[in-house]
C-alpha cells in the first residue's frame, strides 16, 4: 500500500505526521486531507474571527501532490438596532 506524509498547518506553522500513513490511492489521501481541513476549521472557528488553515500531500518520493487551503474571515457588520 502506498505511503503518504500529510503536512497540516492550523496558523502557527507546519506539523508533519511523524510516520507516512498508509492509503490505497492518492485519491484517497487527498480526500483524507479535505477531511482534515475540515475538521481543523472546525476547532479553530469557533474561537476566532480569522483563520489561514493548509494542509499538503507528500508521495513517497517526497514530492508534493497535493494542497489545500482555507483562508477564513469574519466580521460583524451593522449589529441588530
């Protein structure tokens, strides 16, 4: 089965996995990554108004596959009168 590192980075930095984690495809490790993305909006939203969330993709080889991002922003517009 195929190795792949995913690298994630929720604002303050890159976090590699430390171990490659086995998937039968790279389509199903980036579907795994979209998950994690997820999830790290998830934590991080809650308690804040702006988050730069990442996550990335190295084969085997270590060559980059695959990136995602996610820049999110809020602000409060014009409060109830």
């Amino acid at each position: 089965m195929p190795k792949f590192t995913i690298t994630t980075d929720a604002g303050d930095g890159p976090d590699a996995f430390d171990q490659p984690l086995d998937f039968p495809s790279a389509k199903a490790a980036t579907a795994d990554a979209k998950v994690a993305l997820t999830e790290m909006a998830r934590e991080r939203l809650p308690e804040n108004e702006e988050a730069n969330l990442a996550v990335a993709i190295r084969d085997e080889a270590g060559t980059e596959i695959y990136r995602a991002g996610l820049h999110f922003e809020a602000q409060a517009v014009n409060g109830p009168k």
